[in-house]
C-alpha cells in the first residue's frame, strides 16, 4: 500500500509540472515557483507578457 501512495503522489506532482510547461511554452512567459501549488500572488503581477 505505502509502495501504490508513493507512485500515486509522484504521478500528481508530474502531471503539475507538465501543466505548468505546458502553459509557459504556449504563452511565452517567466516561471514563477510561488504559483505552481497555489502560492499568493503579488499585487499587480499576473500572467502578462512582458518580454
């Protein structure tokens, strides 16, 4: 059982990471680790493209 929750968590964390690179390839901008699981957002700042 300990062995299933392990794969479980790990196939979780994946399926986020690849979401997130998915989402900054298509809309082309900077990664930011405080998003990624739900972090707050400092105001002012959102998802512009600023190159």
């Amino acid at each position: 059982m300990s062995q299933k929750n392990k794969v479980v968590a790990i196939k979780a964390i994946s399926h986020t990471l690849a979401r997130a690179s998915y989402y900054v390839m298509r809309d082309q901008i900077t990664y930011d680790e405080k998003r990624l699981f739900g972090g707050k957002e400092e105001p002012g700042k959102g998802l512009v493209n600023n190159p």
